[in-house]
C-alpha cells in the first residue's frame, strides 16, 4: 500500500468533514413592492369598514334604546305610544313630528315605515292610551317593535 492510502477508521474520515455551511436567514420583508401596497390598501379598507360599521352604531343607538325601553314597558298602550314618540322626535326634526296628534300622527307614522298598522284599529287604540288609558296589547308592543326597526328618516337619523 502506498503511504497515501492509510488505513483510517470510519470516526476518523467523518472528523475530517467540513461542517455543512448555514445559508443565510430568510428575510421576512416581502421581495416586491406590490405586497407592501396590497397590505397598505388591506389595512386602509379594514380601518374605513371598522369606522362604517362604528358610525352606523351611533346612529342606530337609539333604536336599540327604544326597544330597550319597549322591552321593559311590557304591553302597556301609553308607554308605549311615548316610546313612539321619543323615538320619531330622535329621528326626524322636531318640526316635523312634534305637532303631529292624533289622524296625522298615525298617518306619518305609517308613511314613514312603509305600513299601514297604525290605520287599523290596534294602531287607533294605541295613540289614544296616553289620553283615555287602556289594557295591555301585545299587537300593539308588536307594531311599535316593526315601526321602531323599520322607520326612515327623510333626512334626519336612520
């Protein structure tokens, strides 16, 4: 055998090895300006669908007061004819609807939710009950509830 062709274990050839070179770290920054933008136009639509759904919460807040205020009033025909009128002096002018009594109250209040429940007579009985008094109505509590979720304002809040 020749002097270059020693006999070596196998531990000694593997110490020989060089150690496996570490390639360099994987950057986390996008490689293309075009990420940056899609992620700045995500970010801009996220903040102005957050400040939408934010605003449309404020100017709802009153009808999610009224049925608050309708849920506790139970079916009692005169709470629940000021809660009506609460609510319209909220969402419309006040010019508007503070005059309103009797059959132009009932036929703004109609007009204004695209129905015709307050033309019947549960409707009738439930804008006299704050002037004559009168027993619990849950039809009346159920028109009042579909006014309070329907009405548009012309104008004023939703």
């Amino acid at each position: 055998m020749s002097e270059t062709q020693q006999a070596t274990s196998l531990t000694d050839l593997l110490n020989q090895l060089e150690p496996v070179p570490v390639p360099p770290a994987v950057p986390m920054v996008p490689q293309t300006v075009g990420w940056l933008v899609l992620a700045a136009v995500l970010l801009i639509l996220l903040v102005v669908a957050i400040w939408r759904w934010y605003q449309h919460r404020q100017a709802t807040a009153h009808r999610r007061a009224a049925l608050a205020a309708l849920s506790l009033a139970g079916d009692d025909r005169a709470a629940i004819a000021d809660i009506l009128r609460r609510t319209a002096l909220v969402s419309f002018p006040r010019a508007q609807v503070a005059g309103l009594t009797g059959a132009d109250w009932a036929a703004f209040l109609d007009q204004s939710y695209g129905g015709n429940g307050f033309a019947s007579a549960t409707g009738q009985a439930l804008l006299s009950a704050p002037y004559t008094g009168s027993a619990p109505d849950a039809h009346a509590t159920d028109l009042a509830r579909d006014w309070i979720k329907r009405h548009k304002a012309e104008g004023g809040r939703s």
